[in-house]
C-alpha cells in the first residue's frame, strides 16, 4: 500500500509540475511578453511557436519512448531520461524568457518540446512496465488531476506575474527543471535494466524500434484517431484564451488577466470534480469508453457556449462544460491506451505514438484557428468548429473493442 501511495504522488506531481511551467509560459507570459514588446503579429508568432514546437514534439515523442524502451541502464529503463529530460526542458524554458530574436524564441521553444517529451514519454510508460492493471485507471486520475491543476495554477500564476514575467519565467524553469528528479525520488527506485535481454543494436535493429505497429492495432489507431479529434478540438480554444478575452470579448490587458485568472479557477473545479466522479465509478465498473464519449459531448456544448454569447458568461459556461468534459476523459484515457497498445513490451513506443495526437493536434489546431482569425477577423467561427470536430472522435471511440 505504501508504495502505491508513493506512486499517487509521483504521478500527481510530475502533472502538476510540468503543466503549471509550461502553462503559466504558454497560455499567459509568453504571448503577454510578445504583444508587450512590439515583436510584429504576436497572435501569428505564437501560431509559429506552437507549429515548430508540436513538429518537435512529434519526432522527440516516439524517439524517447522508443529509446527508453531499448535501453539497459542500471537506473532503469525511464528513470535517466525523465531526469536530464526534465532539466533541459528547464535549461529552454528560461532561455525563451532572454531571447530577443523570434527565430531565437522558436528555438528555445522547440528546445522545450523536445526535452520536455524526454520527461514525459518514459514516464508515461510507467503505466505500462510498474503499475498493474487494477491500478492504472488510479493513477491516471492522480497524473490527470496533476496536470488539471497544474492547468489552472499556471494561468493563474502567469496572471499574477504578467506584469513580472522574468519572474515568472524563471519560477517556472524550475518547477519544469525539478520534476523529473522530484518523482523518481518519490517512487519506488525503478529496477536495473541492465539484466534485460539486449536490444538489437544494428542499424536495422533501430529503425525497426520505430516502425508503428502493424497486427493487430486496429483498435490503437481507433484510439489515435479519437484523441486527434479531441486535442484538435481542444487546442483551437484553449491556446487562444487569452487572444480570444482580449479580442472577442473586447477586454484590456489588465482586465483580460483578471478575467482568465477567474476562468482558471472555473476550469480547475469542473475539471477536478469530472476527474474525480468518473474516475471513481470508471474504476468500479471498469468501463472506459462511455465517459470518453460523454467528454466529447460535454466539450462541444462547451464550445458552443462561446458561440452563443460573446460575455463573460459564455467564456465560464464554456470553461466549466468543457473542462468537466476534459477532465472526463483524462480519467480514462491513459488507462485506455494502455488497454489497446499492440505490444506490451514495446509501451514506451507505443504510447508515444498515441501522443502523436496531441501534438500534431496542437499543430492542426494553431493552423485551423490562426487561419481563421487571419480571414474572418473574429474568432466566433472557430468555436463552431471546435464543437464538430469534438464530435467526430465519438465512432472512433464507441468502436474501440479491446476496452469497454
């Protein structure tokens, strides 16, 4: 019992950690950095950022996961990336904080995603190689509630420092820079890996590690498929929240902080409490698709709101359906793509090509809504949008047979 409480926080504070740096940089400091110093179409730069940073993403993903899957350390085979990974991610975080040029800025960014996936891929894997299955739903709520919180705390905490932002920035490089050595303290000492068959060391060997499986993985690109849908869906809002009050709602600097800060706080309760109720029952009954489902509802009729009605209202009616809908499915989602990876053996690889989808939604979603912006001059039509797509993981998701 001891070590699975051990593994609660682990998994709870690498979430917490990682999203409240990287959304306090992203959602808040960042954007308010570029628009504060003159640097020209800030809403198109930050469109770049998350573009090149996601294409990083995509390749760093599947190559750590992969990579750690191959390795034979004696530390283990997650424990040396999700360290190092950690600290250079922090290493990139602040110099996005001092660099002057935007090519500079990208490149720090991409540094960001591709470090920070250093992290998180070999972590994530640890569902798979540490935690048995009756457990895993458990802390999938621990790392969802982790990262919901962390969600809200840091755009509250970028709120709070707009205005101090190499403060801000610089908190936040070390909370990133921490959290890898943080939890593997925490956990249990991962075992040796270096009694572990050898891994095929040819070139051969290495590029066959990165080829996406083949049999029987109808149901794990099903699974890709449907959280496409949902990080596109999701990313074409929530990236854009601090545009969106500024534009949409037409606020100032300073009341559009005050207003995100409060929206914070409406996201991080419905999220927590559709984390929690639905993790809780998805446990009991051990059925994963049918809050998944309910999430993509929730999360349409939450972008919706923001259709409807361009107030202060709609944007917390839209934060509170949406993020009940989103803190549904991070209740089952890493416990469903456990269920459906071809291969067990191969988890980290796995698991990092089903988050392919989030960052290659992210990419889809900076282009979809950026464009639009750039065309219609408003940002009314991308919450429609955003409703539909949501909708469209549904089939995907209802006809996923290895989970129920």
């Amino acid at each position: 019992m001891a070590d699975v409480i051990r593994y609660l926080i682990g998994f709870f504070l690498c979430g917490l950690l990682w999203m409240t740096a990287f959304n306090c940089v992203s959602m808040v400091l960042l954007p308010q950095r570029l628009k504060d110093e003159g640097f020209v179409d800030p809403n198109g730069m930050i469109a770049q950022c998350n573009a090149a940073g996601a294409v990083v993403a995509l390749v760093s993903n599947v190559l750590f996961g992969s990579c750690s899957d191959r390795s034979r350390s004696k530390y283990g085979r997650r424990t040396p990336y999700m360290v190092c990974g950690a600290v250079a991610g922090g290493v990139c975080l602040a110099t996005v904080a001092i660099a002057g040029h935007p090519s500079t800025i990208i490149a720090a960014w991409c540094g960001l995603q591709f470090f920070l996936n250093a992290l998180l891929a070999p972590f994530l894997a640890t569902l798979s190689d540490r935690i048995s299955g009756t457990l895993r739903i458990r802390m999938s709520v621990a790392y969802g509630l982790g990262t919901t919180m962390g969600n809200a705390c840091g755009t509250m905490l970028g709120s709070l420092l707009h205005q101090n932002g190499t403060i801000g920035f610089i908190i936040a490089a070390i909370l990133l820079g921490m959290d890898g050595l943080i939890v593997v303290l925490i956990w249990p000492r991962e075992p040796s890996a270096a009694g572990l068959p050898k891994s095929d060391t040819t070139i051969r060997g290495a590029i066959y590690g990165f080829k996406p499986p083949t049999r029987g993985a109808a149901d794990f690109y099903r699974a890709l498929v449907g959280r496409f849908c949902l990080m596109i869906a999701y990313n074409m809002i929530f990236a854009y929240q601090l545009y969106i009050i500024e534009s949409y709602l037409r606020q100032d600097a300073r009341q559009a902080a005050s207003t995100i800060a409060m929206l914070s706080a409406c996201t991080m309760t419905a999220s927590l409490t559709g984390m929690l109720v639905t993790g809780v029952i998805a446990e009991r009954c051990g059925r994963r698709k049918p809050f998944l489902i309910g999430a993509c509802v929730l999360m349409a009729v939450g972008f919706m709101s923001l259709w409807v009605s361009d107030s202060v209202g709609g944007l917390l009616l839209y934060g509170f359906l949406s993020c009940l809908g989103y803190g549904t499915y991070n209740a089952s989602n890493q416990a469903l793509s456990i269920d459906v990876l071809p291969n067990k053996a191969e988890a980290g690889k796995g698991l990092g090509i089903l988050n392919l989808a989030n960052t290659s939604g992210m990419i889809l979603a900076a282009v979809i809504t950026s464009t639009i912006y750039a065309v219609m001059g408003t940002y009314r039509p991308v919450f429609l949008i955003a409703a539909l797509v949501a909708l469209m993981g549904i089939p995907c998701i209802a006809t996923i047979r290895k989970a129920r």
